[in-house]
C-alpha cells in the first residue's frame, strides 16, 4: 500500500528549532530543487498495487536515501543515522521539519529500496531527471569546437554526438582460488548438516572437520605454492567437500527440508563441486558459468586486459554520454561483446530525439563490419580508422581522429568518477537485483552532479555581472 506525500516544500516552509538557520544556497537544499518529485512519486507508486496493509514509506524517503548513501558510500545504518542527525538531509528526504527522536527507517529496509527500485526504475528516474534539467538549464555563451558535421551533406538530417564505453563494476569479493573456494562451500555445507542433524537420530555422520580446515591451514600459509602442492590440496577439499554432501543427501532422503535460503546454497555449493571436480579430473582451467564466490555465485569473471587487473569480478555495463548527460544502456554479470549493442543505443537515441546522432565516438572494439555498414546505411559517422589495410592513396584527416580522441575521453572522466565518488568502484550488495540497483544508482547520481555543477556555474555567472554592474555604477 502506498500514499501520496504532501509535495515539495521551501525551505522557509521547513520546521526548524529555535536558533537553526538553515541556508536556502545548501547543496542538499539546491538537489532537492532539482528533482521532479511529483512525477517520479507517480511511477514509484505504480510499483505498489495491493492496497491494503501497512503504508510504505514515501518516495522521497526512500529514493532520496539511496542518493545519500551513494553519494558519501554509507553502510545502510550509518545511513539511516546521518539522516537522523542532518536537518539538511531531512529536508531532502521529503521532512516537514527537524525530528530527531528517532530514526527514519529501519536500516534493514534499505534492502527492499533497492529492490523496488530496479534500474529499469531508476532508468526512467534518470530520464524524468535529465528531461527536467534540459528545460531548466540555462543556455551558456560559450562556443564550443564540436565539429559534429551537422550541417555537411549526406548526414540525413543527423545531429549530436554519441560517446559510448564499457567497463567492469567489481564486487567486493575475495579474490577467488579454488583451494579457498573449496574450503569455504566445505564450511558452508558442514553448518547446512548441522543444522538437518538431529540428536534424536543417533551420532552426526562424521566430516573431519579439523583434518579438513588444518590442511587447508597448512596449504595457505606456505609462502610459495607449487602446482603440485596446489592439485593435491585442491584434491583433499573435493574429497572432504563430496564426504559432505553424500551425507547431506542422506539426511534429505529421511524427508528432512531446509529453509529457502539455505536450500539455495546447497545448490551453489554442489555446482561449485561440480565445476571444480571437472577442472581437477580434466586437469583445465576453465569451465563455462564458473562461480568464483559462494555468498555470490551470481559473480562472473570479466576479462578486461587492463594493466594490472587483466582479469575483474564484477558486473559489465555499457554507457552512453550525450551533451554530458550519462544513461545505463545495457549490465549484465556475463561476459558479452559490447559491439553487439551499439545499434540498439543507436535505436534508443533516435527514440528520444527522434534522429539519429551525426556521429558516434567509441573504441576499436565496436567498429566491425555489422556496425560500419548500419551506421554508413544511416548516416552515422563511427569514429576511427577503416577495416583492414590502409587504401593505396589514401590520407586520413588526423585533425579530426585526434579531436574525437580528445572528446571521447568524456567518457572515461564518467567512468572515473562514477567509480570515485558514486559507488560504482567497489560495488558491496550481496544480491544479483541490489548490487544491479547500485550501479544504476550511480548513474543518476552521476547526472545530479552535473546538474549541481551547472547550478554553480550560473551563480557565479551572474555574480561576475552583478559586480561588474556595481562597479560600472561606481564608475558613474
């Protein structure tokens, strides 16, 4: 069950104590301006379509606490304390006045605000947002070199620009070994049988438990490990870790159940045995879906080939920058080829200007004979060198390969930050819909950062004139 709040209110309207002042130029005060509320509340309240029971928490309470914790990367309680603590981030959060009794939610209720807001949610928030900000934004004097060939022949009445990337959001795993990962499913299903054990059906199968955690004690701290001391630990655990599930199964044949959750684990626990014993029987390294964390099997890894971290653990996500505006096009926890999805953000730009972009700035990676002919079929100029050998004669234009050099980087300042300042660089959730939620998350708040931005340069703007205007009286 939902109910509609009572709407944005001024500050001036904001219940304080006596001797609080606060300050309409406060950042938190100038965001809270900046978001369209009543839309956003319309779209959220979609979500809730039972109308009886309790009443959830409103909108703003709710979207406006995963902003903060995105923004400062607070844990869900210290969350809930700053909101407590801070009049401005109450007034942010939809507050008719300072309360600080006690606390705005339940900390574990961040859980389930996550979960509503799915990234497909917070992709149309981050529309709502960006839609809202065009309108209000102030055209600034400035030229910009953008040749984005608008006005030359041939473009079909094409125009912007498109920059397009892809990056890897690590989750905030341990570094996988098999030796661990095998030590840590045999711990997670000694508790499981230990909790389908009962004392009154006679003595606990055996599992070895000590034997089990002091070689694997033995093995980790070695300083250097052989690849013969690597197979044989590796073989203990699949031996200790197989002891314990054929006993887990003889539990479950007397008709004993477990919990959901823990029914969910066993399940990644015998897959982990399974894709284990394969690579130690076939004496290989890699297996298709291999799961490189228990509490998180829904984790893949990504092969990158950056310096230094050949290799991340995280989700793979693809974004697009348009006039400095950033939107989630596509995330995914599987590997996948980002080229293959450079004409469906084609397609979605044309969708939201009703054109397609004169060009488009993106890696080596995406310029394939699929994508080259759909954007020479519309008009699109995909930024690099052509396919295959140099043609005999042939002169490229290095002026312009070099400025959309130098402007795709935009891209990479938003993978930057986002990774900085908005949670995208060591993303914590533990569930597949909540750590998706977390970069999404970090998208729009990617976008609230420019719009705060563009505030600031517009104050200073018209304090520079304003000065200007003083002095030239005092001249007079």
């Amino acid at each position: 069950m939902y109910r509609y709040s009572n709407g944005q209110i001024s500050i001036a309207d904001f219940k304080q104590p006596v001797g609080m002042n606060l300050k309409e130029s406060n950042r938190w005060v100038k965001k809270a301006q900046t978001i369209p509320w009543p839309e956003i509340e319309k779209r959220y309240a979609a979500l809730f379509t039972n109308r009886k029971g309790n009443a959830a928490k409103p909108l703003r309470l709710a979207l406006g606490a995963c902003i903060i914790q995105a923004e400062y990367g607070y844990s869900d309680e210290e969350t809930a304390l700053q909101i407590q603590e801070n009049p401005y981030l109450q007034y942010f959060c939809g507050y008719s006045g300072y309360d600080d009794e006690k606390l705005p939610f339940d900390p574990s209720l961040m859980v389930y605000f996550r979960k509503r807001l799915t990234p497909e949610v917070l992709g149309e928030i981050n529309e709502m947002i960006v839609r809202d900000a065009k309108e209000r934004q102030v055209k600034e004097a400035e030229s910009k070199d953008d040749d984005d060939s608008d006005g030359q022949p041939g473009t079909g009445g094409n125009s912007g620009t498109m920059i397009v990337d892809a990056t890897c959001a690590p989750s905030n795993i341990r570094y996988p070994q098999d030796v661990s990962l095998l030590n840590e499913a045999r711990e997670n299903a000694e508790k499981i049988l230990d909790v389908l054990h009962d004392p009154a059906d006679g003595k606990k199968p055996r599992t070895y438990r000590k034997c089990a955690r002091k070689d694997y004690l033995k093995y980790t701290r070695c300083r250097k490990h052989t690849s013969k001391m690597t197979r044989k630990a590796i073989g203990k655990q699949l031996a200790y870790l197989r002891r314990d599930l054929d006993a887990i199964d003889g539990k479950l044949s007397l008709g004993k159940n477990l919990p959901p959750r823990q029914a969910e684990r066993l399940g990644t626990i015998r897959a982990v045995y399974e894709q284990q014993k394969y690579m130690y029987d076939n004496r290989t390294h890699s297996v298709p879906d291999r799961i490189v964390s228990v509490n998180q099997p829904f984790v893949r890894p990504i092969v990158r080939g950056k310096a230094g971290k050949p290799v991340e653990f995280g989700a793979k996500l693809d974004i697009s920058v348009v006039d400095g505006w950033t939107r989630l096009e596509c995330c995914s926890f599987d590997a996948y080829n980002e080229a293959g999805n450079l004409q469906e953000m084609a397609e979605r730009f044309r969708a939201r200007e009703g054109h397609y972009p004169s060009r488009i700035l993106a890696d080596k990676i995406y310029r394939n004979r699929e994508n080259l002919s759909y954007c020479k079929a519309h008009g699109i100029r995909l930024s690099g060198p052509a396919l295959g050998r140099p043609k005999k004669g042939e002169t490229r234009d290095k002026a312009q390969d070099y400025r959309d050099e130098c402007e795709r980087v935009e891209v990479e300042r938003r993978f930057s930050l986002a990774k900085r300042k908005c949670g995208m660089g060591l993303v914590t959730a533990k569930l597949r819909e909540t750590a998706a939620h977390v970069i999404a998350m970090s998208v729009l708040v990617l976008n609230l950062r420019k719009i705060q931005r563009a505030l600031l340069r517009i104050l200073t703007y018209l304090l520079e004139i304003l000065a200007q205007n003083k002095n030239w009286a005092l001249v007079q």
